[in-house]
C-alpha cells in the first residue's frame, strides 16, 4: 500500500515535466505488474476455493451420478437428502452441541486466564518474570505428544476420562491448546498500551485487580477477538485431544464423528474417472465447517483489522 | 529476623505475583509434572497404570524405536523430510502472497477472505477428508473390490486435480506431478497465520524508508532486499518457529498419529513417551539451528 501510494505520487510530479517516453515505459510496466498481481491472487485463490466446490458438488451425488463421468461438476438432480442422511449418521446436533460446549468454555478460559497472566507479564517488574516468560514461550514449543502419556494417567485417576475437563480445565490456567500464544499476543497488546490510565486509577486508590477489569480489559478488544476466534477454530478443529481422552460416543465431537461416515463402506464409491468419494462424507465435512464458515464471515473483518492492532507481528 | 523494607513500587511489582499465580498452578500440573514424568517415562515400563509404577528398563525404548520396530523409522524420517521441506516453502509462499495482498487492490477485502479461508479449516479432520488419506487400503478394497490398489486412489482428495493429469500425462509421470501437486496445495492450506503475521509486518515498516529511497533511485527490486527483508526479518523469524510449532499437530503428522497408536491402542505407555522424546529431539534440535542461523541476520529496530 505504501510504495504504491508513493509511486503515483510520483507518476504525478512527472506529469509537470515534459512527457518522455521514459514515462510512457514506466507507466505501460507499472500496468503489467498490476494484471501480474491479479492473475496470480486469481490463481492461487483457485487453490483454496477448488475443494469447497469438489465437496459441494460431490456432497449432492448419488452413485449413478458418480459411475456418470459427463457429469462432473454439474449435478442433474442433486441428492439433498445426501445431509440429511449425513446428520442422522453422525448425530450431528448431539455433535454440534458437544463442540459448542467444549469451544465456548475453553475459549472464554483462555481468553479470561491467558489475559490476566499476560497483564501480570506486561505491567508488573517482579523478581522472576523473564523467567515465566521464557518458561511460557517454552511451553509452546513441546510436541503435545510428549505430554500426553502422564496427562492420560492423570486425568484417568482423577476420574476425568471421557468427559470434557481434560479439554477445558488447563484453559482455565493459561494453558490449553496453544495457551503461550494467546499470553503472547496479549502481553504484546498491554505493553504497548500507555500506563496513564492505570496510574490514575491507581492514584485514586483503586487496586490492581480492579483496575485490571474495569480499566485494562475494556481495552483490549482486538486481541480479546483475536483469542475468540483463534482458539474457537483450533478448538473446533482439533483431533489430537478429542482422540485421546473422549471415546464414549455421547461424548464424540463432530469431526470424530466424520470419522464414521468415512469408514463406512455403504456410502463410499468409486466413481467412473477410478477416484474414491464417499458423497456423505462430503455433505459431512461441510456441515462440520459451516457453523465456522457463518462465524468467519461475520467477524472477518474485525478479525483481520484486530490481527494488525495486536501487533502480533511485532 | 530483620524487617525488609520495600519501596512503594517494589510492593506494587510484587503485585505481579497475583497475576501469574493461576499460570504457575496450571504450570506445575499440566505442564512440569507431565513433562518430566514422561522424561521417566521414557526410559521405563509402567507395570501399574493406577499407581503409575515404573519400572526402569534404561536406553530399551529409544533402541527399540530405530532398531527393533520397522515401523517407526520410516515415519520419523517422512515427517523431518515434509518439515525441512515445508517450512521453507510456507515462508516464501506467505511472504510471497502478503506482499500481494498488501498492494492497493480493487477487490482486496475479497482476495482476504479466500486467502484467510485456510485459517479456518487448514487444520483437523475435515482437511484430512479432503486429501483422502483417511482411506485406508482394507476400505479401498472393499469397494473397488481389487486386491492391489494404487497410490492414485489413496490420494483421491479434492484438493488435487487428477483427472487432469491422468487423462494427458503417463501413468508414471501423472503420479509423480500428482504427489508434487498434493503436497503443495496441502502446504499453501497451512499458511494462513503465516500470511497474516507477514501482513502486519509489511504494514509497519516506515513509509519513509521507501521514500528516501525512491528519491535516491532505487529500484523496487532493490527496495526489497535492502529495506524490506531486513525490516521484517523479526517476523520471519516468528513464522518459521509457528510453522515449526504448527506441524507438531498436523493431521498430515505420521508421527503424531503412530505415537497414539502405540500409547493408546497398544498400552505400550514407555515406549510412546519415547517416541515422542525422540520427535521433541528433533523438533528442538531444528529451532536451536533456526535461531542461531536466522538470529544472526534479524534487525531489530529498537538496536540503532
């Protein structure tokens, strides 16, 4: 955006001098670089929305229409019932509604814990915080698959296994899936936040957990929306944890139960060009990302506006 | 015992203490105690899972992974070859496409959406449905009912394009340009955190920088390596460790998988946290040389 606003500033002032045809090279140039661009974005997206279409459109097939090799992209007929089948097979609203209770708190813990600790990190110079720093940063770089053997037998002993705590309950102590990053990005958001309000409220009298909610908190929208949503597709998308400690089927999320429609030899195919696709399957994976998809749209644009505000690249 | 006395701002820092109290438990439960048991763990055997009783069997684990199980190598050395060869490639694509992005475009909050697609569904099974690796070779046989199945098959994911292939090229070549392509479009789908943190970071660099050195003639191209790859070589950095850190839970990851398997299929509980030693090894070992090779070109702003 910069350099581009800087080179038609330019092209501007040129104009003032007689025109040259070294003028006329720049500007032709400058025009092939911008087609470039967009042929290359046009191209690339193509990588990224290609599968959403081969899901859609094989989600609606039947086994005739794939044994049909004329029709690959356009379905005569389409088999809607394709989802409805697809939800019963996975009970999906008993699925939507364990992930919306394994997201919603996990992703408030974080948000609420990973805030707080990042707050201690960021404003208070105690003895022992680069260390707790470091110690957090490192956190984040253990494969989960070094820890998850004694997590397991501690969550079996404590009765925990096959319930949702041993998803949930770490987020509530600034750990979690991906837990470092949030105390991260929100420790970068406070310290470079001014301290004036603070110290006015701490002139007042008022003490640092109370100005921490109603002053510092209020504050830190962006990185607060940045954590929302970050941790909620993480979360909703994560197999590793759900793998490991839920195997009761009362208690399956919904991309476990994906799992069981793709393993089930009635509904797989192979379709006249030799490739293997389960229709059902399709319609299962787009009913899973599409609470994700609604959201995503919705908040899209503050999510990318508050990626730039947190200063996460910094 | 002599009083300590503390300043009005050495008791206000000690207030610090409150706030990272919650992370020190949660420390010492889910992270230090899980950690070190499972560094024992490793080198043991449990014989009484309730009352984790260990007993030691010293090197056993980590010799049985390289020498004795034919499983384990192949995997571990499929996943370090897919993240040497990744990681780079995500960093340059992701340079690459946030430096697009970053133009002024007509349609650039569209180009975003797309582009930002993958952060929402670049993880988890449904990604794994779409590359068709979960068909596994007994399912493919019974429905195709053929005893030898071939790699095109497995591959049969969405995300590629092989019907095109196969209907111009050999047999032979159609399958190796179609793992290329697979692979590919499987690493462009985990770079969108990385598009983003590059973003932010093109966005910062000062907009004078490129006027003086507009005003001095320099080429774009020349603008690029002198001003911007220095400017934001922080952010490499911290892509390439997140990219790193990101394929540990990668569905794509054959060793993630497999150490499940082992822990909790098999019960062998001593031998997957070895496993998963041996992969923290690895990962530990291609950070360290990250920071020391990268760390050495990185500018910080704030150093002049």
């Amino acid at each position: 955006m910069n350099v581009e606003n800087t080179q038609i500033e330019m092209t501007k002032r040129e104009r003032t001098a007689p025109l040259d045809a070294n003028f006329f090279k720049k500007r032709m140039s400058q025009i092939v670089v911008k087609a470039l661009v967009y042929i290359l974005l046009i191209e690339f997206m193509f990588v990224f929305l290609f599968p959403f279409l081969y899901m859609f459109t094989n989600s609606l097939k039947g086994p005739l229409h794939l044994a049909d090799i004329s029709s690959k992209w356009i379905v005569r007929n389409p088999q809607w019932d394709n989802y409805r089948e697809a939800m019963d097979k996975m009970s999906y609203w008993r699925g939507l509604k364990n992930n919306l209770i394994v997201v919603l708190s996990s992703a408030l813990g974080q948000i609420l814990s990973c805030s707080f600790i990042a707050y201690g990190l960021a404003r208070f110079d105690f003895p022992g915080r680069n260390l707790i720093f470091a110690l957090v940063l490192f956190s984040l770089i253990i494969p989960p698959q070094v820890l998850v053997i004694p997590l397991y037998i501690q969550y079996s002993n404590l009765g925990m296994l096959d319930t949702f705590w041993p998803i949930i309950l770490p987020t509530y102590f600034g750990m979690g899936l991906k837990g470092g990053l949030f105390i991260f990005i929100f420790r970068q958001f406070f310290r470079s936040l001014p301290r004036e309000l603070e110290e006015a409220a701490r002139i007042d009298g008022a003490g640092t957990f109370r100005t921490y909610i109603s002053i510092v908190l209020p504050l830190a929208r962006s990185p607060i929306l940045v954590t929302a949503i970050l941790s909620i597709v993480w979360h909703w998308n994560d197999s590793f944890q759900p793998s490991v400690y839920l195997m009761v089927p009362e208690r399956s999320l919904l991309s476990m139960s994906l799992n069981l429609l793709m393993t089930d030899v009635k509904n797989v195919y192979e379709s006249a060009s030799g490739m293997i696709v389960s229709p059902l399957g399709m319609a299962g994976a787009i009913l899973i990302i599409l609470p994700l998809f609604i959201m995503y749209i919705f908040l899209q644009n503050k999510f990318t506006q508050g990626i730039e505000r947190t200063g996460l690249a910094n | 015992m002599k009083k300590i006395h503390l300043t009005a701002e050495q008791k206000y820092n000690l207030e610090g203490y409150k706030f990272v109290l919650p992370w020190l438990i949660g420390f010492i439960f889910f992270f230090a105690y899980p950690f070190f048991s499972s560094l024992i763990l490793s080198f043991g055997k449990v014989i009484d899972v309730a009352n984790f009783e260990i007993k030691s069997v010293g090197w056993q684990n980590y010799i049985k992974a390289f020498v004795v199980d034919v499983d384990f190598t192949p995997k571990f050395l499929e996943t370090v070859r897919n993240t040497l060869i990744d990681t780079p490639i995500i960093i340059i694509y992701s340079l690459f496409i946030a430096i697009l992005l970053n133009k002024d475009l007509k349609g650039k909050g569209f180009f975003r959406i797309v582009f930002f697609l993958p952060v929402l569904l670049g993880t988890g099974l449904v990604m794994k449905q779409l590359l068709g690796t979960q068909l596994d070779k007994e399912l493919l046989q019974a429905v195709t009912g053929r005893a030898e199945t071939s790699d095109t098959q497995v591959m049969a994911g969405a995300i590629s394009t092989p019907e095109l292939f196969t209907t111009y090229l050999s047999p032979d070549v159609a399958k190796v340009v179609q793992n290329i392509f697979n692979r590919l479009s499987f690493i462009l789908w985990m770079s969108g955190i990385q598009i983003l943190i590059f973003m932010g970071a093109l966005q910062g660099v000062p907009i004078e920088l490129y006027e003086s050195a507009h005003c001095d003639g320099a080429s774009s191209w020349e603008m690029f390596w002198k001003i911007t790859l220095p400017m934001i070589t922080p952010s490499i950095l911290l892509n390439v460790i997140y990219t790193l850190i990101d394929s540990f839970t990668n569905v794509d990851n054959k060793v993630m998988e497999y150490t499940i398997k082992v822990a909790f299929t098999n019960m062998e509980f001593g031998y997957g946290a070895a496993l998963g030693w041996i992969f923290f090894m690895f990962i530990g070992i291609v950070i360290g040389l990250v920071f020391l090779i990268l760390g050495r070109f990185v500018v910080y702003l704030g150093d002049r």
